[in-house]
C-alpha cells in the first residue's frame, strides 16, 4: 500500500507546523482565557478578516469588524467575557459572539490560553 505524503504546512513564522496529530476539542468556556491559534493567521478585509489555520488548512471568514477585534483581543484580557465586554459587545448580542467563539474554537482558530 502506498501512501502519499503532502509537503508540510508552514506557520506565519516560516515554521513547519504538524498536521498529523490534533489535540482534542475543547469545549468552549467564556469564563475561561482564550487566544487565537498560534498556527492561525488573521487577513483584514473590507468585510472583516480571513482567518487560515496552517496546521489543518481550513480558511473561515469572520464577517464582524467587531468579531475581529474580539478574536485578537482574546490573548490581552483573562476571560472571552471580559474580551466581548472591552470590545463594546452588547449584552443582547453577547449570545450570538459567544456562539461565534464556540465555532471557532471547534474549528481550532482560537484555543485555550495557559494562565500563568
């Protein structure tokens, strides 16, 4: 039996990112501290950003300024809650972000952070 073997993917940084291994899914806590993906690259644009996963290639787009500012703001407060509340989330519109992060996190764009 042969198996084909792909050139590996390369993160933003030029380093060969493994695609063979995933961890787990994570469930999605808003109380929790999240940040993107180290293997995740954001492209701006006008409708709000592309997001790329070098590791397992998917591309989604995240179709919210707002969400954009979300997902790279993740990393600089110690909850997603308290990201959607610095960012100007409403609370009627907190429901709709956080199922958003949800996705992306299943997706493995955004991930847990580690708490020092």
């Amino acid at each position: 039996m042969r198996r084909l073997l792909s050139a590996p993917a390369i993160d933003p940084h030029g380093t060969p990112v493994t695609t063979a291994v995933f961890p787990a899914e994570v469930a999605f806590d808003p109380a929790g501290p999240w940040q993107r993906a180290r293997s995740v690259a954001l492209r701006p644009e006008p409708f709000g950003a592309l997001v790329y996963h070098f590791g397992n290639r998917k591309l989604s787009f995240l179709k919210s300024k707002t969400l954009v500012a979300v997902v790279e703001a993740l990393a600089d407060h110690p909850s997603a809650s308290a990201t959607l509340v610095a960012c100007g989330v409403s609370e009627a519109q907190r429901p709709a972000y956080e199922k958003a992060l949800a996705d992306l996190a299943r997706s493995q764009m955004i991930e847990p952070r580690e708490t020092p």
